[in-house]
C-alpha cells in the first residue's frame, strides 16, 4: 500500500452520513426503524402486532411481485401493438444517439415516443399499468385494483374452490 498515494478517498458528505453536522435523512431514517424495532417489547401487545404487520406489509412491498392480472393486460397489449412498440423503441434509440438497430434501444421507455393514445394513461387503449401485487387471491397475486379479478369478470373469484357458497352467502 505504501506504493500508492496516500490520500486517503474522500468520502462525500452525503455517504459518510453527516450532511452540516446533522444526520444524513437515509441515516435517520434507519435510526427511527431499528428505535421502532428495540421499544417493540414496550409496546402493549396489539400496538406492538400492528407494527410488526406494518413491517411485514413493507417486506412484501419490497419484493415486488407484480400483479398478475396487470401483466396478462401488458402482455395482452403489447402483442397487440407490438408494430407500434417497436416503432417507438426505434424513435427512443434514435433520440438516445443509438445507431439503427441497436439492442440498447430495446432497454429505453418507448412510451413518450407511443401514439398519443397508446401512451400509459390515454385511456382504454393506452399502455395497462404494471402494479406491484398487494395480496394473492387463490395463489395469484394481484394489485388492490384486480384483488376481484379482471374488470368486468370475477373469473379469479369463480374459479376458486377457496370460497364455499356459505362463506359467499356470509359476506352478502
Ligand atoms: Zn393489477
């Protein structure tokens, strides 16, 4: 090591977690969960469950499953307009710089460079969102929008044996 220059590397001020002599917001951040997690034992008990399903909510948010149903739509729709999105990806590689046909193109978002009605949010043809799944309905995991299923079916429902007329009859 005595070879090499002996600066030490400068860490910046955002990374060694002291942003004005105050904690970096990343550092807080970290402190109010692992404070959260030691008063646990001095919660009473139903505030301390609500917090540990709180935190596994957070678990499960961060693995990121996605909806079933969302990407059956995407899927759906892409094969659909695949001459459009194709068109699109090319148009995002042109304004990237990228030279014709070059597969980086193919890893930009084609939605600006979309059909003004295809682009996500244009309506009933615009690009279907891709959520993240909340819950699993029979094993399937779907987003809050599609926990009945499809709009305008209830096959997720319909097709489950999870449900028994009784329980049905319970909910009303
Ligand atoms: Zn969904």
């Amino acid at each position: 090591m005595t070879g090499m220059t002996d600066t030490p590397p400068e860490i910046p001020a955002a990374f060694n977690g002291s942003v004005n002599g105050s904690p970096a917001p990343a550092q807080q951040t970290a402190q109010g969960v692992s404070e959260i997690a030691g008063m646990l034992p001095q919660f009473p008990d139903a505030m301390a469950m609500v917090l540990r399903q709180v935190l596994q909510q957070v678990q499960v948010l961060t693995r990121q499953h996605l909806c079933a149903v969302c990407v059956a739509a995407r899927k759906g729709w892409q094969a659909a307009h695949e001459r459009e999105l194709k068109a699109a990806a090319a148009a995002a590689g042109q304004a990237a710089g990228l030279p014709d046909g070059d597969p980086r193109a193919g890893q930009l978002d084609p939605a600006p460079f979309l059909p003004v009605h295809l682009r996500p949010g244009a309506g009933a043809e615009g690009m279907p969102p891709l959520t993240a799944a909340l819950t699993s309905v029979s094993g399937t995991e779907v987003c809050s929008a599609h926990v009945a299923g499809p709009p305008g079916g209830k096959q997720l429902i319909l097709a489950s044996t999870a449900f028994s007329p009784s329980m049905l009859a319970g909910l009303g």
